[in-house]
C-alpha cells in the first residue's frame, strides 16, 4: 500500500488539482485511520500498472461495497465526512466511461462513472461545499499562506472542482449539466484576481473560466447552451448568429492570452492547455453543427417569405436572419466545397432567387456578397481547380451533375458523423 500510494502521488496526484502532497504526507495515519481513501489510492494507481489487474480485482470489492454503502447513506443528511469525500474525488477523477464494443480485462472490476458522479456530488452538497465561497472570503483578511491551508479555502476549490467535472462529464456524455453556474463560481476569477495562487489552483480557476464561456454563448443565444438536445428540438437561431461565433474565436483568444504564460511554464499548464484545445474543438464543433441546422430552419423561413398573407416587417426580419445566416455558414467554410460553405451557398442562392418584391427591405449589407448567386458548376469549378478533378470524372462521371445533386442531400446529423 505504500508504494501504491508513492506512485500516486509523484504519477497521478497532478490530475486533481485540488489535492496536493501535503494531503498525504503522513502514509502510516492514510493506512491505519482512512482505509477508504486508501484502497480507493491503490485501487485507482493499479489499473495503470502492469500486471495491475491482480491488485485490482482484490480490492475492487471492498472499494465497490464503500461505494455502495456511500450511496445509501448519502440519502440521510449528515453522514457525510471529508475522508469519504476525498475517496470519493479519487475515483471520480479517475473514472472511465464504459465504451460499447471494447474489450477491456479491467472491464469487470470497474465502477460506473454516474454512480461515483452522483454520490461526489451529494457529498458535496452535504458537506455544504456549495456555500464555501463565504468562509473563503472570510479568510481573505488573513496572510497568504494561513489562506492557502485554510479549510474554507480547500472547501471552495471542491466546489469549483465538482463544477468542472460535471461541465466536462455533460459534454462527454450530451446530458445537462448537475451543477449549473452560480454567483459562488462565476465570482471565482475576480475573488483570486489580485491573489498570487498556487499553479495547481491557477489550472482550476483557468478549467473554470472556460467552462463559463459556454453560459456567456447561452446568454446570446439560448440553444448553444443547450448541448444535449437534439437539434430538430431547438427553436429559432438569434438574430446575430455571428455573436456565438465570436465567444467562439475572441473570448477564447483572450482566455488564451491571459493563460498563456502559465501554459508555457509547463507542469500544471500541460493539463490546462488540453482543456482549452478541447473547448476550441468543442464550441466550434457545437457551433457548426447548431447553424448547419439553423439553415434548414431558414430555408423553411425563405418559403413563408414568399406568402402573400406575411406582413412586410415580419418578412424582412426574415430575411434577415436567412442571410446573416447563410454569410456565417460560408465565413465557417474551409472551401467552397466544405459542408458549411455549401449550406451557405445554397442558401443565398435560394435568396437571390426570391421575386424583387420579396426582397424589398432588406439591406445590402445581408445581401450575398457575390453579384450573382452561387450554382453547383461555379461551386465545383472552384474546387477543382485547386484539388483536380480528373480522378472524380474517371470513376463518377458528371462532376456538376452529381455536386449539384450533393446541395439537394437532406441534413446530414453531425454528431453522428462525429462519433
């Protein structure tokens, strides 16, 4: 048990970055008083070891009965301690979701991720985690290293740790979030602003911010911050879908400039750095996916502007929408022949089609850049003529023909496809 819980803590302590060393500074009193927390250690450090999975299988039970008995109990207010909680946040941090179709020899031996999420978070409910930011701002008064030990201090990077997990688990997973954002985390950023904190705090308050971004793109249009609906479920795009796309390519360049340093010094940084990439990948991903439905919903909105019985205010609000829209998806292309651009493309050319009388009102600036609207043959023409087409003509015959068949394609269901 105590080399398993040497190599935590030199291999794998770094990856919760609300325990340090001194957490278990003392094995002899882990090993005789906390047996929880430190089976929940070895039984965690043994899965990454060779020749681990012996370890495992005969801890797994006493780790799955503590867990059991944690979740039963967690229903009676008061039972919860602080060694069964940092139990707890060992194996949440280090759970895996089960993959279908995957065959793993610790599959067997291996707690399910929800049943160690729910019972992290319950305990950390009762523990009163939730309103830790009070003591924390209480303790500010004191000198920096008697803050830093302090336990209102420890208790509010919990809190703040159990809200990046459960951000991160609702992204992975497509399910809403068990812990929204509220005035103790968003007030995070300015409460450690003129605080010289240490880096493995810094990496939390970098996760915390980012996770934030996803409620400021909420606030300027509720469905992006709606991730686990389907997208045939979702109302009307806003009016500026444009304003998404900047939380998207400028808040995070801030963000990015204001962590930047800290990344590049290494250790905590390397861990912070992935969680900004993996952001970018997933706003944009989101992004794109959202406004690619936006335009099937905007070509239904181009059909009822052709109504006669539609009020010429409530058509040009329309249309207005329709090529703001359309002008984000081709900004958002690659290439002409990438799928956002074709949307667009298709949509302004839908646009440009309208009778004059319909389109009366809306301003040039939302018209289609291009002086003419964009067809299949000018669309491929421009592909070809950087990729060459010759290979395509040989095995598919027409290339405008089967491109222009392409912009006809009903909606393809992106995170299908992603997956």
């Amino acid at each position: 048990m105590r080399q398993l819980l040497k190599i935590f803590c030199s291999r794998l302590l770094q990856s919760i970055p609300v325990f340090t060393k001194d957490d278990f500074k003392n094995p002899e009193l882990i090993i005789e008083q906390q047996p929880d927390l430190i089976h929940s250690i070895c039984y965690v450090t043994a899965r990454y070891l060779p020749g681990g999975l012996s370890t495992v299988r005969l801890i797994y039970p006493k780790v799955l009965k503590f867990v059991q008995d944690k979740s039963a109990g967690a229903m009676w207010p008061g039972t919860a301690d602080m060694t069964s909680f940092k139990a707890l946040v060992v194996l949440y941090a280090f759970s895996e979701i089960a993959l279908p179709n995957i065959e793993n020899p610790h599959s067997p031996y291996m707690l399910p991720t929800q049943l160690l999420k729910t019972v992290t978070e319950i305990y950390g409910t009762q523990l009163g985690l939730h309103r830790s930011i009070d003591g924390a701002r209480a303790m500010l008064s004191l000198p920096h290293d008697q803050w830093l030990s302090s336990a209102s201090y420890k208790r509010y990077t919990y809190w703040l740790w159990l809200f990046t997990m459960s951000h991160h688990s609702a992204i992975i997973t497509r399910t809403p979030p068990s812990i929204r954002s509220d005035n103790s985390i968003r007030s995070a950023p300015e409460l450690f602003a003129e605080i010289n904190i240490e880096p493995r705090m810094r990496r939390l308050l970098g996760e915390v911010e980012l996770c934030l971004l996803w409620e400021k793109a909420n606030a300027v249009d509720s469905n992006f911050g709606e991730w686990w609906c389907p997208f045939e479920k979702v109302g009307p795009a806003c009016s500026s879908p444009s304003a998404v796309v900047d939380i998207v390519t400028r808040d995070l360049a801030v963000w990015r400039a204001k962590y930047a340093p800290f990344i590049e010094r290494g250790g905590f940084g390397i861990g912070l750095d992935f969680h900004y990439r993996y952001s970018q990948f997933c706003l944009s991903t989101y992004a794109v996916c959202h406004y690619t439905h936006v335009s099937d919903v905007d070509k239904r909105d181009l059909l009822a502007c052709e109504s006669r019985h539609m009020r010429p205010e409530e058509r040009c609000k329309k249309l207005k929408t329709v090529a703001t829209t359309a002008q984000l998806l081709v900004d958002l292309g690659i290439h002409s022949f990438h799928f956002p651009s074709i949307y667009g493309k298709l949509l302004q050319r839908q646009l440009g089609n309208l009778q004059p009388n319909v389109r009366d009102g809306v301003e040039t600036d939302v018209q289609p850049k291009s002086n003419s609207p964009e067809t299949p043959g000018s669309i491929w023409a421009e592909y070809s003529n950087a990729k060459g087409d010759d290979w395509y003509q040989d095995d598919f015959g027409s290339q405008e023909d089967l491109f222009g068949e392409m912009l006809n394609l009903p909606r393809l269901d992106w995170f299908e496809a992603l997956e």
